[in-house]
C-alpha cells in the first residue's frame, strides 16, 4: 500500500528510489454477459472499460489524446496510442515499457506515440 496518493509525487518518489520505471494500475475486474436471461452488466466491469480504465492508469504522467486501430490483411489488429506532447521529455523513455505492459495486462498489440503539435 502507499502511504500517499499519486497525486502528491509518490509516483516520481518510486521511480527515484527504485531507479526503475514504475506503473501503478488498479484493480479492475471484467464480467462477461451471461447466455441466458436479462442480465445487465455494469459499463465499469465491460471488457472496453476494463482496457480503458488500464491505459489511463499505464500512462499515468500524461493523457491519451488519440488512437488509432489498423487491421492488418491477416487480421491481426494493432493500435496505435498518442499521447500528449507536453510531457514528451518525462514519458519518452518509458515508450516500450508501456507497450509491454499493455500487452501482458489486455493482450493488444500496441505503439505508443507522441501526437504532433498543432500550431
């Protein structure tokens, strides 16, 4: 447990006393719809909000400002993620982290991008 919330810099404190990259993702659980009756499953415990709820955790510095979903001619998808440029200099180095994170926590094929800057 931390003795902080993130919002104070118990983030960055991590990352400095671990000398390594550090992502702190919740705790989330997905229910699958059932194959009979009128069940409704709450939008918080949809896979989609699941995948989403982890992405804003993963990169937790910065914001998601765009994505992209290409399906390749094998059918094979892979996402692109942009995020925000402002924080360019402090995420850059954590880039492939996130996507294998990303990859081990949903099982999607992603790169993680900065958007352009728009003038």
């Amino acid at each position: 447990q931390l003795a902080c919330p993130l919002d104070l810099g118990c983030h960055s404190v991590l990352e400095k006393k671990l000398s390594k990259t550090v992502v702190v993702i919740g705790q989330r659980r997905i229910i699958k719809k059932p194959k009979w009756g009128n069940v409704v499953v709450p939008r918080k415990n949809t896979m989609t909000y699941v995948h989403e709820a982890i992405l804003e955790d993963l990169v937790y510095p910065t914001d998601v400002v765009g994505r992209r979903q290409r399906i390749r001619l094998d059918g094979t998808r892979h996402h692109k993620i942009y995020l925000d440029s402002r924080d360019q200099s402090n995420v850059e180095a954590k880039l492939d982290t996130f996507a294998a994170v990303y990859r081990r926590l949903t099982g999607k094929t992603a790169s993680f991008e900065f958007a352009p800057q728009q003038e």
